[in-house]
C-alpha cells in the first residue's frame, strides 16, 4: 500500500480503552491523539502502566479501542471483518513483542519466514530472505538454532528481524533494545532507523531505554493514558551507523 510523504501512516483521534468494568475498572487510554508521518521513527516514553502497549496494540490492529477512530495508510481497522484485519497486518504491519513470541519447534530461519509464508512467498525464496535479514542482525551463523539454544538478547535479534522481513510500511516495537548490549542495541536501532528513512516506512518504539533516544525523530511522553507532550529528538545526534 503506498503512502505520499505527506500523509500520516498513523491517524489517531481520541482513543480510550478500558480494561474491566465497575470499581476494577482501569482506563488505559484516555483520549489520545497522535499522527506517525512516513519515513518518521516515533519513541513513546513514559512510566509503567502508562498506556503505551495498549496505544500500540490498537495502533496495530491488535486490540480494539472504546471509543475514537485510528486509521492506518487511510484504513480505519474498526471496519475491517477479523479476517480483513488480520490480513492487513501481515501484508503492512511489522511486530517487535517484548516476550519475543518465537515458535519454539522451528528454527532462526524458519520463525523469520513466517510472515513471508504467510503472505503467500514460495517457501525456498522465504527462506532466503530470512537468512539475508538474520546476517544483518549478527546471526548468520545461527539459522538452524532453535530459539531455546538462544539468549534473551539473540531472540530479540531474531524477533526484530522477523518483523522487518517482510518490508512492512509500519514497525510498532515494544522494547526492542531491553535484554540488548550497549553495542548491539546501536546496530539494532541503526539497522532500524535505516528501515523508517527508506522507503518512508515509520516506525513506533516503545521503550525506557534513554541510550537510544537520539536515534528518534519525535518522541511522545505519555501518563495517565494521555500523551502529554510531544518533542523533537535531543540535541544530540544518534551514531554513525557506518
């Protein structure tokens, strides 16, 4: 699906979500408005229980919001069937899950292929692709290792490169750099910020980690289910990449 430079990827007007009901009612969201332009890799900051997962949830299609409209590449996802849905996010989302949500039974290879197979890439092309987006995360030599004979930071890698495999036009990443080294949390977000200026794919990035700060174009500073301010990238530029 194709995206002029200059209209948002992402569309949210006054998103609420509520978890439970009565005196355990917790409200997730409260009213929140943001807009992800192409070719922008958006960092959403704030304290635990804040929102922010859920705000990416619903952004990807993954959880309905209460009230209020997000649209995707002009698609409002409150109006596809479930099947529709799921489609769309294969063909033009990309997932970085904190929890990894690797299949434990297939290999390296075999996980970051999933998406492409799933989209209807013939197996031995899938498999190529794979292997070329898991040497650019540093695991080339890995590809017929199963995700238990991984660390937590190599299955991140892995998890990242699956999400990037399928050249989705939107990233959402809920911590990518948590269980990642200083270095290999730079590669990651170079390789990542590459990702969102080429092509204008955006990318959103939920994470505590102020070390890769420098790396966003905007970052949105939630509380309470709000997004309370929104700000240009710290003065200081992200590293070479090179």
């Amino acid at each position: 699906m194709e995206t002029s430079a200059t209209t948002p990827v992402v569309v949210c007007r006054g998103l609420t979500k509520t978890y439970g009901v009565g005196d355990t009612a917790t409200k997730a969201l409260r009213g929140v408005d943001l807009d992800v332009q192409p070719g922008e890799l958006l960092m959403l900051v704030g304290p635990s229980g804040c929102g922010k997962t859920t705000l990416i949830s619903v952004i990807a299609g993954i959880l309905n919001q209460d009230q209020g409209s997000c649209a995707l590449f002009g698609q409002d996802l409150a109006l596809l069937s479930p099947r529709e849905r799921v489609r769309f996010r294969g063909r033009h989302i990309g997932f970085v899950f904190q929890a990894f949500n690797l299949v434990p039974c297939l290999t390296t290879l075999e996980n970051i292929a999933v998406p492409l197979l799933i989209n209807g890439v013939r197996r031995d092309e899938a498999l190529r692709r794979a292997a070329r987006h898991l040497d650019q995360v540093g695991l080339g030599d890995r590809l017929g290792t199963t995700p238990g004979q991984l660390s937590g930071g190599q299955q991140q890698r892995v998890a990242i490169a699956r999400a990037l495999v399928h050249d989705p036009g939107l990233v959402v990443c809920d911590e990518p750099t948590s269980a990642l080294d200083h270095a290999t949390g730079a590669r990651v977000m170079g390789a990542l910020k590459s990702l969102a200026v080429r092509d204008n794919r955006a990318l959103v990035i939920v994470t505590h980690d102020s070390r890769i700060f420098p790396y966003a174009d905007r970052i949105a500073h939630m509380d309470d289910g709000v997004i309370q301010e929104t700000r240009l990238k710290p003065e200081t530029d992200a590293p070479s990449c090179a």
